[in-house]
C-alpha cells in the first residue's frame, strides 16, 4: 500500500512541518521496465518506445493520476542500452505533483552461455510542488456556525514556495537465461530531501526485487511474417516486492500468452504482513486483485489492466485503470525478423 495511505496522513497532519509520500506504482510493471529497473534498459534489443497511464480511484476525490513515457535504445556494438524516461504524478486531494526527468544506461555482461547479467544506473531530476486551494483547514472553519471562509490561509504555509527540485540516483541489475528471469534495484540512494516547506523530509530508499519464469506449453500456428515460425504459447508466473520506509507490498501472479493476445492475474498484498500506522492502529495488507488483457503484434504490444480493491476502500472507490503501450523499432535490418540474440523473457505487458 505504497502512496495510498498519503491521503489519510496529510489530512491527519495538516498544518504540517514536512511532506512525507511514497513513488507511484504499476500494475503492469514489466510494460514500465525503466520505471522498476534501469538494468532494464536496451533489454529488448531494438529502440523501443513505451507510454504508460494510471488512475486510481476515480470515483473520490483523492484520485490518483500517473503517466509515463520512456524510450531507450540498445548498442550492439558496445553490448549497452541507454534510455530516457519523464513521469509525472498528481495526488488528487492534496494538489500533490511529482515531474521526473531520467536518464539511464545499462550494460550486458554474458557471464556464461546461458546466463547474462545487465546492471544499470539511473539519475533524475525531480520536480515536486503543492496546491493546498482544495484542502480546508481547521482554523478557516466557524466553530459556531460551520462556516467556511476560503479568505483564511494557514499559518502554516503562508509564504512557503511549495516546490522543490533535488537529484536522485537509483541502481539496479537483472540477471536472466533465455527462460528465466531475475532483477533487483534500489532506487532513491541518497534519499533526497522532497521536503516543500522549512524542514527535512527524505524521500525513502525504495527496493524493488522482482523476477520470473518463461515456460512453453505448445506452439501455435504459422505466424504471418517472414520467421516462417510458430505463434507463442507460454505460461510466465512472476512477482514484484516492493519496500519503501514502513511500506512494503507484493504483486504476484502470471500471464498466459496465446500469441498475438496475453491474459494476466495478479494478487497484491501481503496478507500475513499487517500495515500499522503510527497510531498502533493495524489494516489488513490485501490491496487488489488485478486482471490483464494485452495484444502483442511483431513490434506493437498494447495492454488494460483492472485492479479491484480488497483494502477497506472497498469497490466503490472505482478500483484502479492501467493502460500500456510498447512500440519496438529495429533500424539494423529492412524485415521484422528477430535478432539471434537473447532477449530477457519477460511477460509483454
């Protein structure tokens, strides 16, 4: 439950002395691959261009909306990828916007014939800022009548700039066979201040271990390209583990690829992991459990993904919508075959 709870804890902190929240999330993290990982970049082996959009809960006001868009290229010459990515958040209710610009670089070292492992590194500039225009506070409320006079700021923040910019520094690395796959990165070294007002805030290190398994279950028809090839059929179960500061959570599931379309299901939460807030109050880590659609075409892969809400938001607060889009170029070659290179087998979307 990474940023969910922000909502209640800027309500329960407000006035406040420092801004403290969680990164964003993907449901179809392997359609974000530089988001999660910058051992990531150039992994498909050709340019490739990706978009990825979220809202969640859109039936409240304290939505979530996040949007992203990277590009990366691999260097066969030089065994490396380099990649650039911009996200930009904005946390309904508080007015909260996050910008990030990044840019990474990784390198594939073949360590033997059948296992390859890529690290990278990544560095981004943030950009961060608050409009409190929506909130009410304590003080513009008539205790009598109840009344609300919106010509009140709080003390709190007036002549506060609320905004702020820092660098940040994330690493990572995947390790993987032509089945199997293995990655991890800790984003978020430094742990830069994101503090808006006067004060320190640090944005927590965020770990990200993450990993899974390709496997075969038959082949389908001819496909229609020039491969003279068999469509895909495979079953790839992965997982995600996420921990940042007192938060941590898992994605778990798998996609049933039945070439050109792709079913996924996952389940987050930690079940036997209870949140507890500061308070000593305890909340059931069951977050979603999500379902997958995609289409994978020889350089286009596209996917929708529905998280329904098990937490105590309920339904009602209208779930989460995720929608991916991946578009692959190959400027080395006039036909759409594939490259006798290894590819990392994730899932493709």
């Amino acid at each position: 439950m990474f940023k969910r709870l922000l909502v209640l804890f800027v309500l329960a902190a407000l006035p406040f002395t420092e801004l403290k929240g969680q990164d964003p999330q993907f449901t179809q993290f392997y359609a974000a691959p530089l988001y999660i990982n910058p051992g990531f970049t150039g992994a498909s082996g050709y340019t490739r261009f990706g978009v990825n959009y979220r809202n969640q809960w859109p039936n409240l006001e304290s939505s979530f909306n996040t949007f992203s868009f990277f590009v990366d290229h691999y260097l066969q010459n030089i065994n490396s990828g380099i990649g650039f990515i911009v996200t930009t958040d904005r946390e309904g209710l508080a007015g909260l916007n996050s910008t990030s610009l990044g840019l990474s670089y990784a390198y594939q070292l073949r360590i033997s014939e059948n296992l390859i492992f890529s690290p990278g590194i990544q560095v981004s500039y943030f950009n961060r800022s608050a409009g409190f225009q929506d909130l009410v506070f304590a003080n513009q409320i008539n205790p009598l009548t109840g009344a609300i006079d919106p010509t009140i700021t709080d003390p709190s923040v007036i002549g506060q700039g609320l905004r702020t910019n820092f660098l940040d520094y994330s690493v990572g690395g995947v390790l993987y066979t032509k089945t199997l796959f293995l990655g991890a990165a800790l984003q978020h070294l430094t742990e830069p201040n994101q503090s808006l007002i006067d004060g320190d805030s640090p944005l927590p290190q965020r770990l990200t271990i993450h990993g899974g398994l390709k496997i075969k279950i038959g082949e389908g028809p001819l496909r229609k390209d020039l491969t003279y090839t068999r469509a895909e059929r495979s079953i790839t179960p992965v997982f995600q583990y996420k921990q940042q500061g007192q938060f941590s959570q898992l994605d778990i599931g798998g996609y049933i690829h039945l070439e050109p379309v792709n079913f996924g299901l996952q389940y987050r939460g930690l079940p036997f992991s209870p949140f507890e807030a500061t308070d000593g109050t305890t909340f059931p880590n069951n977050e979603a459990l999500i379902f997958i659609l995609g289409v994978t075409t020889n350089n286009f892969n596209i996917g929708y993904s529905y998280d329904y809400t098990l937490s105590e938001l309920g339904p009602s607060a209208g779930g989460a919508h995720e929608f991916s889009m991946t578009y692959f170029l190959d400027f080395n070659k006039p036909q759409r075959v594939p490259r006798n290179r290894w590819r990392i087998p994730c899932p493709k979307n």
